[in-house]
C-alpha cells in the first residue's frame, strides 16, 4: 500500500491591513486559505534530488502514467518532464550521437553463445534452444549451461556437449557449446535505430543538466515502475520502501560515486564476470543496500552525480553504442564509479533487481533494439552494409 499522507493542515488568509473596530455583527469572514498539500519530509541525503523524466512528446499517455504514480508514491520528489530527442524526427548531430556501433565492447558481457555442429556450421544460441522443435529433440549433457553461472570461467573448463536427433530419419549428432567470437573481434558491425539514436542524445543532454548541479540528479525514463513484484517474495515495491532503500544506498555509497543504478540487469557487486575482486570499500552491512557494477544494462533509473556527468560528457563525442551499453563500458574500464541500488530480496545470484522496474517493458517499446534484445527485434535490419 501506498503511504498515507499527512492531513493538510487548514488556515486563514489574514489581512495586513489594520481595520477599525466594528460591531460583530458587521464583522466579515475571514477568506479560508487555499489547502495546500503537505510533502512528507525526507532525509537530508534525498532533499536535493531533482527527478527528469525522459518522455517523447508524442507520447503523453506514458508521461500521465509516470506522472501519476510518482505523485502517488513519492510525493516528496520534485519531478519534471524531460521531452526527448526524438530520433524518428529530429537531426541528432553525428558529433554526439554516432550512425554506427560495434559489438566488440559489449561481447564480453553479452550472451553470444551457440551451439555448433562438429565441422563449425551454427546451430542455434544457447539461450534460444529447445528441448524439442518440428525438426529436432535436444539433449544437453551434463548440468545445463547457465549463462549467469558459467560464462565467467566458460573457458577454463571443457566446453559442454549435447545430443541432436533429427525427428525425421533418427540421425544423431553432437554440438559443442561455443563463444561466437566473431562478436568480440573483429566485431559485428550494427547501425543504430532511429530510436536508440534518440535515447542516447536524451541522455547525453540530461548530462548536461547534471553537470550543472552541485547535488546528484534522479534520471527516469517514462516506463519507470514503483508498484511491481519484489524479488525474494517481499510483495509489491511502493513509495515507503522505495524512499528509504534510496536513502540508504545515497547515504552508503562512496562520497565518490558516479552512477547509482535503480534498476538493473548484468554483471555487477557479488556476480562480477572478469572482475576478480571489489574494491568498493564497502562494507558487508553496506552491501545489502548497494554494490559495485562491472557492467549492468539499462537506464531506466539512476542517480548522477555532477562528476559522474562531467566524465560522460568528456568521454561523449560521440556516443558510440546504445547509451546503456555505453555507460556500462566506462564502469566496466574503470572509468565510471557506478553501483547498483538493492532491494531487500536481492541477492548475489540475482540477474535482474533494485528498486523500480520496468512497465510493460516488451509490450510497449519507442526503442528498436539494434542487436535484437529481449523484445524481438530482428537485428539483421540494422547489420551495417560492407564497406567498399
């Protein structure tokens, strides 16, 4: 349930002016005052933050959704539209924004495994294979790979096997599970969607605004979500929660910090992928309310701070990868002190957490995913065409 809110108190307009007394018979009402809302006080580490929320301006119904509930679930934060750049329609300057993006950077943090025949001919991605098709039944020998729990020592182990057997004649034959390293080098070659142009270029002029603040800046694009399903089985999320896991991931992270992620999916604190070690300096009871990120994906919500927008901007000409991919890499080179805010229900082996989530994230997207995604977009659409 949502916090209730503090009743508002009730008042009076008094005059200035000095009147000459009168008989009380003839004495006028005093004008009641306007009822003025009351803001529940938060702590001093929240008082400062300034919420923009990302919103292409032909999407109204997604800033009255947003609007809405923020007013309902945080009443305390001042929050403002932020109309995007929309890619579709406007000129985004090549300067800032680039055409093109290589996987080369993302690949080791990507789930490009696949399984492949013995003479090298692909057979499917891991992630995308059945136990059974029209054409094929599929055993995989062993444990199962888990993309979560094995690709960090992928190799340096024996890569797993598995069985195919072809319904139609009963032929068998064995794949071997291996990483497409044609992602990581050379690299594939992909052009940006009108849509991750314009995401990126919203994000890059919100860096701007927080460069300009002393105090950290709240970034939210408009399919943020308050009131969704807890990891962990801890029930809905909602305004109370939110308001003090922020608090204290704020209060407990380094005076340093670049990037507070509020939702999040990847690699990061107690499931790092190549990282060896955290050198957060956090302490453990710190670490049940935020953790270092190596590479998280998605910015849906996070918490800038001025130094942290100075670094992207310096480094922002052009951006040249979806702009989460983008900030990603910076942590992951060192580059971009950033962490990941937890929910209570959040764990090391947990994939996806913290304290927002998305809305309807695969129903109702502005953004086509250039290297396909989650929401099934075809990324042969966006294959850059070979150069002469």
């Amino acid at each position: 349930m949502a916090p209730k809110k503090p009743a508002a108190k009730k008042g009076t307009v008094k005059s200035t002016m000095k009147a000459l007394k009168k008989p009380a018979a003839l004495k006028k009402p005093a004008a009641a005052a306007a009822k003025k809302p009351s803001v529940p006080k938060v702590a001093k580490e929240l008082q400062a933050l300034e919420a923009k929320v990302v919103n292409l301006e032909r999407r109204p119904d997604r800033w009255k959704r947003v609007e809405a509930a923020l007013k309902k679930e945080l009443p305390w934060l001042k929050v403002e539209r932020f109309l995007a750049s929309d890619g579709s329609k406007s000129i985004i300057p090549e300067e800032e924004v680039s055409m093109k993006w290589n996987t080369s950077r993302n690949a080791n943090f990507a789930d490009f495994y696949e399984w492949a025949f013995e003479d090298g001919t692909t057979w499917m991605w891991a992630a995308d294979a059945p136990e059974e098709d029209d054409t094929w039944k599929f055993t995989e020998n062993g444990d199962g790979f888990s993309y979560i729990r094995d690709a960090p020592t992928f190799h340096e182990k024996e890569p797993p096997t598995g069985t195919l057997e072809k319904k139609a004649t009963g032929e068998k034959f064995t794949v071997k599970l291996r990483f497409a390293t044609k992602y990581l080098n050379p690299g594939e070659t992909q052009l940006m969607s009108g849509g991750e142009r314009g995401c990126a270029h919203s994000h890059r002029r919100l860096w701007e605004f927080a460069a300009a603040r002393e105090e950290p800046t709240l970034v939210l694009e408009d399919d943020v979500h308050i009131g969704f399903d807890r990891n962990g089985d801890k029930g809905k999320m909602n305004g109370k929660v939110f308001t003090k896991r922020l608090e204290e991931a704020i209060k407990r992270a380094p005076a340093d910090f670049d990037v507070i992620y509020l939702g999040w999916s990847g690699w990061r604190g107690g499931n790092f992928k190549l990282w060896k070690e955290d050198d957060s300096g956090l302490a453990p009871e710190d670490k049940s309310f935020l953790q270092k990120a190596e590479y998280v994906w998605t910015t849906v919500a996070y918490v800038i701070s001025q130094a942290g927008a100075k670094k992207l901007l310096e480094v922002a000409s052009p951006i040249d990868q979806p702009v989460d991919n983008f900030m990603a890499w910076q942590a992951s080179q060192g580059k971009l002190k950033s962490f990941v805010a937890l929910d209570a229900g959040d764990e090391d082996s947990t994939w996806a957490g913290g304290i927002v989530d998305q809305f309807d994230f695969q129903g109702d997207s502005d953004i086509k995913k250039s290297d396909g995604g989650h929401q099934g977009d075809d990324a042969k659409e966006f294959a850059a065409p070979m150069s002469t």
